[in-house]
C-alpha cells in the first residue's frame, strides 16, 4: 500500500493508539517493574525469564490468539522489551511464528485483571506444575525455575536493552513526566518527529528528547499498529528508527539536531524538562548509609529496671546491709527514691518496706519481673543517673543506728550504646571496686525506651580554596550543559570548594560536607562523606533541561522551574537514585525591603511535598519536620526517626544553598531602608548608572530622605540581627558586607546572583562629594586595602577576575594614605573623625588631578565593611 498524500500539519499525522491516554498506564506498569530492572544486571536471572518468555509465553500465545491474553509480570516486562526493537521482533516472529503476535497497553485496570485471570487459568491446564506468578525471590532462587544450559540471542538482546531502559526510568524519574499538559505537548511533538521524518529521511542521526521517546515507546508497544501507521505515512518502506534511543549525546551533535529542527518548525527540539540528565548508574558509586549503626544510641526517655542486684567487697565487717537507690535530677538537691532493699553481703538482695510508700508501691507492681528490686523513669535531659547508698548498721539492740558506709554513682547512658535492641534490651551490669571503700555492685538493668534522643551535630566550619571540580563529582553531571560550560572556563582552578564536619558525640556519628560553587555560572554542589570516607548523598544545580517551566504544566505539578524569574533548584541523590528536587524563588519588594525566600522540595521516592519560608527580617533557624538549624551556630538537629539522615543533611545545606543563590537582583538602586549587613543587601545592585544631567536631583533626593532612612535602617538592624557569626549560611557560601560604622550600602563586587544562565552587570553605589555636588563611584577602602591598592584601566582583561571593571584609585600614595585615614577613622573620637573626613577630602581632591580623565573616584563619606566571604 503506498500514501496517497504525505502529511503537511502535525493534525494531518494520523494513529491508530490513543497515545495519550496509554502513557499513564505504561508509567504505571515501568513503576511495577522497577524490581525487574534492579536485578537485570544478574545474568542467570535474565535467562530465566527469557525461558519463561520464549519457551512458554509465546507458544501459549500463538496457540490461544483469538482469546485476549495478558502475561504475568515478569514475562510482560521481557515481552515490552522485545517490542521496543521492532526490526527484531518482527523478524523473530515472521520467523518462528508466520506472523507478527499482537500487543497492546490495557487502559483499564478491570480489563487487564479480567485477562489475567483468564490466562492464569490457561496457563496452569497447559504447563502443569509450572508456576504463573512467580515472586522475584523465586526468579532469583536456583533450581525453582529451570535455566537452559547455554543462553540464546534473544537474551543476549533483552539484557543490552534492559541496560537501556534502566537509563530510560531514571531520565522519567521527575514528576513533570506524570503531568497531563506536558505529556499532551510530547504527543504533538511526537507528531511533528514523524513529519520531521518524512521532510527529511537521511537525519537517522537525529537525537530524540526524553518527553518523544516515552511517546515513541508507547507507539511501539503496539505492533501491529506501529506497523501499518509508518507503511500509511512513510509508504512501502517505513523506517523502524525514527532517531537514537539512547541519553548520552555530545553537545555538538544536540546542537545539529536543534538546528535541523529549527530550521523546519521554527522552536527548539530540547524544551525545557525534555534534555538528557546525567546517568541514572551514577547512583552505585553512592555508598548506602548504615541506618542501624546508631539508633540504639539515641534513647531520650526510658524505663529503666532493675534486678538481681548484689553488693559485694565492702569494707566494713558488716554482713547485713541497706541498699538505697536515688535518682539524681539537674543538681545534688533534687534527688529521689527509686528502691530501698536489704539483704547479706554477697547474696541477692530482696524489696523492703522501709522505703517511701509510692518507691514501695512501684516496686510492687513491678514485682511480676524475677528478682525485681525496682524501676524508674529516666530522662537523658534532666537525670545525671543513679546513686547507690550502701547503709551498714552500727551499735547493739535498741541504741543501734544507721550509718552511710558507701556511695557509688551509676551513669545509664553509658551503657545505651551496647543495649540488643533498638527499642531496649537487657544488660549484666558489673560496678568494679576502684577504691578501698568503694564496694563491688552488680545488677540486671532492663531498658525499654520510651522516646529517641534527636541527633544533634555540631559544626565546624573550614575556609574555602580554588580548586578543579573533583573528579568524582564530574559523573554526576557529564550530561548538564551549565555544568559543561563551567567545566570548560580557561581557568583551571576556578571552582570554590570548602570541607566542612559535622558531628554528633552522643550517637557516634560524624559527616564530611564539601560545598563546591561556581561564582561565574552561580552553580552549587554539595558532597556528604559518612565518617569523612564514604559518599553517602550527593546534590547539585540543575537547570532548565531537566525542569520544565511553568507554563508546560498544570498548577498540581509539584515542580517548576522559570531561570528568567530567578528560581533555582538542587537535585539531592542518594544510593537508590533521585531523592528529591528543591527550587527556590525569592518574593517581595525590592523598594520597602521586605521579602522572603520560598523553597519547595519535592521528595521523589515518597512522593511528598514540603514548602518552607524563610523571611529575610526573620532569620534564626530553619526548621522542617525532622531537621532543624540553627543558623549562628550552624548546630543542626535531626530526629533520631528520620530514616534518611545523610538525605536530610544534604537537604539542609540545599537550603542554606539556595537561600543564598536565590536572592533577588534588583532594578533599581541600592535602598537605604535594608539592613546594612542584611542578607539580601549583599546581593544587592544597580543595573544601570544614572544619567549626567540627573545626578543632582538624584542627590537632594537623597539627602532629604536621609534622616528617614537612618530611622527605618535603625529598625530594620533590630529584627534582621544579622551578623558575620551565622555559621551555618557562611558554610553554605554566603558571603557578608557586615557595616562597622556609616551608611548601608553594599561593598561586595559584581557576580550574576539571578538564574545560571543570567547575567548582571556591575555593583555601583554611589556617595555624595562634600566639596562638589556630583555622585561618584565609592569603593570601601578596605576592599583597596585587601587588593593591595591595585588598578587597571577598566577595558584591563585583569579585571575580569574581579567579576568587571573596578572603580577606585590609583596605587599612589596619596590614595594609600586615604585609605589609612579612613579605616584609622572607625575608631576615633567623632571630632578626629571630621578632622580626618577634612584630610580625606583634600587628598581625595590631589587624586582626582592625577587620575585619568575618563576615571571617576570616590570621596567624602566613605562607608566602612567587612567584607567575609567563604
């Protein structure tokens, strides 16, 4: 049959499957099969199920074609890969069977179980004692399914294309993938493709994004009806590839295939969330946390019980004894009584009734344990622990009294560490004699816990080097073109990578966190070693290739990503895969100061979403359900629960991340009413300099609001209580301009603070000459002295290390004497501070002779920072 007519519009390209309405379905049985592609790797275990597949499914399915059959899932999923090879499977088939044999997606769950059942039934009166639903544990047992000897090439060709739909479920591991409106996109680019196709039947080569090749995939699941929709559009001779299935591309052969796409239908091929991640296998050289090591360590609250206690070796001749217990609180003076037994030396001692009423009654209901002499509630909070009285008695008859012959102090918590059970457990307890009066006490303490101690780390924050991006990061994103392009940068040491250790003494854990930035690109990594060894969690920037924006996807979508309104997003990976996506967006206003930094993380392996605000005027902690963090300590606290606690770590530090990153450039110049060391006021800039004619009336505006503003400044200063001590943000990079002593204006220099792929321009702030009313360019004079008073011209290619040109004096010194008497000025009385703004201004004045024409310098009130950076 050859076409009538080749299709001109994407309306015009005509299917027999209803690919929208399958790809829901085909995501949801990859998601039951996901088992199937971690044990692909298993030779025997892929054998087995292409026995089960060419031996028994087949035969059965070309002997029963008219009744309408489905397979159970292991053979399914053998089955979907070889239809995803449409040459070979119909070439197979013709072979062995005459005929192409049917397949087609179940869009209903009743529909697919009706079959099912029906198939079972016809499976078990065909192949007696074999079995039909066989579990992954029997697949992967020996002898319980029979293996031939030598394996076959449909084997060899089911485990190459099990390879390749294990890097498939990674690349569809994002939920924009599940969206309606962006799969409802992929299938009218999935048209477009088979358009492409017929205008030009020479591009084989073409490269196929992730959202048409999951189209592509449920087109071919359906063989018969994949067959006669390519003789219908391409003639006699369809093509049975239509590009490359594959996800690793150079970036030259991406951009011929854009270009040819381009050329055709005007847009781009590789939208947004459609582009190549990095390598799902990257995953394996994440090592798996023990999540065992340390639960037993973490015990808050608990019931601690004791038995079978026994004194021995005192040193007294007394052969009958007292033994009273007191629990001790947050001092001496609160004590109270646990037990009071008796007994002889040596012997097992018995309950009492000399005891308080309420340590009697206690011990009573507890008197269902064997040797039970007592019990008590112990918190790790507010008890020191357990002190034992041993009460000899010392005269005759009725004028004999009691006496303290010795005390000994018994700590718990030293002990929860070698309980045999997370929830509890019993220990042999033995207080060896240290001293000549100390007696030897050995007891049974039963633990049961009623409440985990959370985990509480401790920062200690190191200094960052420039440093090449380490090798075992560069796995993680061969496929990012951001990160690609910042891999390439002539300088070799152009990566910002600081080593920081976290730990926490009570529970014996300790992580090494490697922070790594990219000030040109504005991309972030961060590593997570257990014990400073293992890499246990990784995250890293992503961009737009692998987030799709959010105009592609509906509202319910949990993740959308828009660079041109300055969102960011990390994506945090552990040993399974994909742990969660976190984007962060700042919002408010630019002109009152208010705003805040709104971040979403998705959490893909549980499929939860969780929303944090963090308020700029606000900023002491960050808190969600399991983590907490403290920022001027950088102490994080983590519940002892958290079943992911390397993930949470990471997530942590993503936030503190972001927060930095995601700060809002604004459009207009630096405003007086933010806080002078705020955070966003080190992110601060103006995109362009005022014009000549209206630096005047820009600058009797100023002065007349001046008072105004150092009213407002002054409250802002109050709730921000920002300061270069938050450890926690300095460890994730940020860097501080934290005012000394003048106005608020900001001394960091130039760097693209927007999207990865956004540009600014560079920092300027301007001040009022005393002498002469004209705005000039001011740089902190310690920000000179940190340079060494160094200057070039500002077309100088030097100063592109400084992130663009550089607006100060001269290497003179006249200059080096005004930068002396300014930082001299910070200390000083306020009538040598004007005695030294006089001298600074008359050598400002020298310096402005001797500097070129086209420089401009800065002079009168100077401003006076700290400039801290990671």
């Amino acid at each position: 049959m050859s076409r009538s007519r080749p299709p001109g519009q994407p309306r015009d390209v005509l299917l027999n499957v209803d690919l929208l309405g399958l790809i829901p379905v085909y995501l949801t049985q990859l998601d039951r099969w996901r088992p199937f592609f971690r044990c692909a790797v298993e030779d025997s275990f892929v054998r087995r199920l292409v026995h089960r597949y060419e031996d028994l499914w087949l035969p059965l399915l070309a002997s029963w074609h008219q009744l309408d059959l489905e397979p159970p899932a292991d053979v399914h999923w053998i089955w979907q890969l070889h239809l995803l090879r449409p040459d070979r499977y119909s070439a197979y088939c013709l072979d062995r069977f005459g005929r192409v044999l049917p397949h087609r997606i179940r869009k209903y769950d009743r529909e697919a179980a009706t079959a099912l059942q029906r198939t079972a039934s016809l499976w078990r009166d065909t192949y007696p004692g074999t079995l039909f639903e066989a579990d992954l544990d029997c697949l992967k047992t020996d002898g319980v399914v029979s293996v031939p000897p030598n394996g076959t090439k449909l084997a060899d060709l089911v485990a190459a294309g099990a390879a390749n739909e294990t890097e498939f479920l990674y690349q569809i591991g994002l939920p924009h993938y599940r969206d309606q409106s962006f799969q409802y996109a992929a299938v009218e680019r999935y048209k477009r493709l088979l358009l492409f196709r017929t205008r030009r039947p020479e591009a084989q080569n073409l490269r196929i994004p992730v959202d048409v090749q999951l189209v592509w995939r449920v087109h071919l699941l359906h063989p018969t009806q994949f067959a006669e929709d390519m003789r219908r559009i391409f003639g006699q001779h369809p093509p049975y590839a239509l590009g490359e299935m594959d996800f690793e591309a150079h970036h030259i052969l991406l951009a011929e295939s854009n270009n040819a796409w381009r050329e055709e239908f005007g847009d781009e091929l590789f939208v947004e969330g459609a582009g190549y991640r990095s390598h799902g296998s990257t995953a394996r050289d994440i090592h798996p946390f023990p999540r065992d090591a340390y639960d037993r360590r973490t015990i808050e609250t608990c019931e601690i019980s004791i038995g079978n206690l026994t004194v021995d070796e005192i040193w007294t001749k007394e052969k009958k004894i007292v033994v009273e217990a007191l629990l001790i609180g947050d001092n001496s003076f609160a004590q109270q009584m646990v037990f009071r037994t008796s007994g002889t030396v040596g012997g097992a001692m018995r309950v009492d009734g000399l005891g308080s009423s309420k340590a009697s009654s206690s011990s009573a209901a507890a008197g269902s344990g064997e040797g039970l002499v007592g019990k008590t509630q112990f918190d790790t909070r507010r008890n020191k622990g357990l002190e034992f009285h041993i009460i000899g008695r010392k005269g005759l008859g009725c004028i004999s009294r009691e006496r303290t012959i010795a005390t000994k102090l018994f700590n718990p918590t030293q002990y929860f560490q070698n309980l045999t059970g997370v929830s509890g457990g019993t220990q042999h307890i033995v207080l060896p004699k240290v001293t000549y009066t100390d007696p030897k006490i050995s007891f049974e303490m039963a633990v049961r816990a009623a409440a985990s101690k959370p985990h509480i780390f401790t920062l200690d924050r190191n200094s960052s080097e420039l440093c090449p991006l380490p090798p075992e990061f560069r796995q993680f994103v061969t496929n990012s073109q951001v990160w690609n392009v910042a891999m390439v940068t002539p300088v070799e040491n152009n990566f910002l990578k600081a080593r920081h250790s976290l730990k926490c003494r009570e529970a014996g854990l300790a992580f090494g966190v490697e922070v790594i930035k990219h000030e040109a690109t504005n991309l972030g990594a961060i590593l997570v070693y257990h014990n400073n060894q293992r890499l246990v969690s990784v995250a890293y920037s992503i961009d737009g290739a692998e987030l799709p924006s959010r105009i592609q996807v509906l509202e319910t979508c949990p993740v959308a990503f828009d660079p041109h309104d300055g969102d960011h997003a990390m994506l945090i990976r552990n040993q399974l895969g994909d742990y969660a996506v976190c984007i962060a967006r700042w919002l408010g206003s630019t002109v009152s100061g208010e705003s805040r930094v709104v971040i979403l993380t998705y959490f893909i392996q549980s499929r939860l979403t969780q929303s944090l605000e963090i308020r700029d005027d606000e900023l002491q902690s960050i808190k969600s359900d399991v983590i907490s963090v403290d920022l001027p300590t950088g102490r994080l606290t983590v519940d002892s629960a958290c079943d992911w606690l390397p993930e949470q770590i990471t997530w942590a530090f993503c936030v503190g991340t972001l927060f930095v990153v995601a700060q809002k450039t604004s459009a207009v110049p630096y405003p007086s009413s933010l806080s002078t060391g705020s955070v966003r006021s080190a992110q601060w800039s103006s995109v362009s300099d005022p014009e000549v004619d209206s630096i005047g009336t820009a600058a009797t505006r100023k002065s007349k609001l001046s008072a105004k503003a150092h009213i407002q400044q002054k409250k802002m200063a109050k709730r921000r209580k920002m300061s270069a001590s938050f450890t926690f943000l300095l460890a994730c990079g940020l860097q501080i301009d934290a005012a000394l002593y003048g106005g608020g204006s900001s001394s960091r220099p130039p760097s693209s603070r927007g999207s990865p792929a956004a540009r600014r321009l560079p920092v300027g702030y301007f001040q009022t000459d005393p002498d002469e009313t004209t705005y000039v360019r001011n740089e902190p004079p310690t920000r000179q002295l940190a340079n060494g008073g160094m200057h070039y011209p500002q077309n100088d290619p030097r100063n592109a290390d400084r992130g663009g040109p550089q607006f100060f004096p001269p290497s003179t010194a006249t200059s080096s004497r005004h930068s002396i008497g300014q930082t001299n000025n910070i200390s000083g009385s306020s009538a040598r501070s004007r005695s030294s703004n006089r001298q600074m201004a008359s050598a400002s004045q020298s310096v402005r002779q001797a500097a070129p024409p086209t420089q401009t310098l800065h002079s009168g009130a100077a401003e006076y920072y700290v400039d801290v950076r990671l």
